[in-house]
C-alpha cells in the first residue's frame, strides 16, 4: 500500500498523575510559538500537523485536561491514572482499532511539548522507508518521541504482554524498530518536575 494512503492517527498519553509535579503536570505552563500554553496543549500541537485524527488518553483530572484542549479536535478515551503508562498505550491502541485498524500511530507522551517540525517530517519520511517497522527517534543514543508505530505492529502490540512497557518491547525485539537518529535535543525532552527542566 502507499504510505502516503495509509491514515496516521496520534495518539497523546495524557492519563497519568503527574505526582513529581503535584499532580498538576499537564497544566504546567510550556512557552510555545502561540505564546504560554498548557504542557498537554504544546504536547498534542507538537505532532497534529502530522496526524490525520488525534487521540486523547485521559485519566486523572480527565474533564479538565480535556478542558484544556476544548478548541482542537480529538476522540477522548479514558484509561486508569494508576496503571502503567503501556495500559495508556493500549487503551488509544484499541481506539485506533475502532477507527480504522490499517491506520498508523504516532505516538506522543503528554510530557514532551517540543519538537522540531524537520524531526517530525523525518519520523514519518523514514516510516514511509519502514513500512512494517516502528520509527524511534533517537538521539546520542536516548530513545525518544514521537513514535510511529505502523498498523501491523500495533496489532502485535495489542496481542502482547508487556510488563517492561514499550521501552523494554524495543530492547527485546529490536527487528521490530528502525532507531532514527536526530539532530534534535527536543526529541528527548519530557518534563518530570519544575526543577528538572533546562
């Protein structure tokens, strides 16, 4: 099939508590080039240009982090705040199957709010290259997003356990993804605490 047919659907994991910033991560303000916005908003605006539909992984303070994202569109789905970050995954994953189950994933974590627009078009130039292989950005050899997981391997992923998470996945089965090397810190930028950014 041409890549360039194949629908892509983003996925943002945006569930999770947030503990090492009070709870509030998603509503950390994040300069942006339309001024300060919400991390969630910087982190779903950081990969919709390169998404036919979006994805929202809610969890805890699920309406009002949808709240922050009332003006652009996107399917909500709920998943547990407590569960590991890989129930997220799967809870959009599974969403996706709905939609349509030939699409492609991007994968975006609701802690990364940066990355240049030559690094996305590249994950998805190299997609087109990998076909049936998940795209990694990485850079100086740290893993990072978005990810661009392709419809087959979405399907295996769904179908299996992963108790060390997507990142053990790429570990243990590493014909299932091309590492892509990036010249772009942003690609490896998550937000953990206040004092932790810079």
């Amino acid at each position: 099939m041409d890549p360039l047919l194949v629908l892509r659907i983003g996925i943002l994991l945006a569930a999770g508590r947030g503990r090492r910033m009070g709870g509030n991560k998603q509503f950390h303000p994040w300069p942006s080039g339309d001024g300060t916005v919400p991390l969630v908003v910087a982190a779903f605006d950081t990969i919709r240009a390169a998404c036919d539909s979006m994805i929202v992984v809610l969890g805890h303070r699920a309406d009002e982090v949808a709240g922050l994202l009332e003006s652009r569109t996107f399917l909500a789905v709920l998943s547990d705040p407590d569960a590991p970050m890989f129930e997220s995954f799967r809870s959009g994953a599974h969403a996706v199957q709905e939609i349509d189950p030939t699409a492609s994933v991007l994968l975006q974590l609701g802690d990364h709010p940066e990355l240049a627009p030559s690094s996305l078009a590249e994950i998805v130039a190299a997609a087109g290259d990998h076909p049936d292989r998940a795209i990694l950005p990485e850079v100086q050899g740290r893993g990072g997003h978005p990810v661009l997981i392709p419809a087959g391997l979405v399907q295996t992923l769904l179908k299996t356990e992963c108790p060390g998470g997507l990142r053990q996945v790429w570990i243990d089965h590493p014909e299932f993804c091309i590492r892509l090397p990036v010249d772009d810190s942003t690609a490896v930028l998550g937000i953990n605490s206040i004092e932790g950014q810079g």
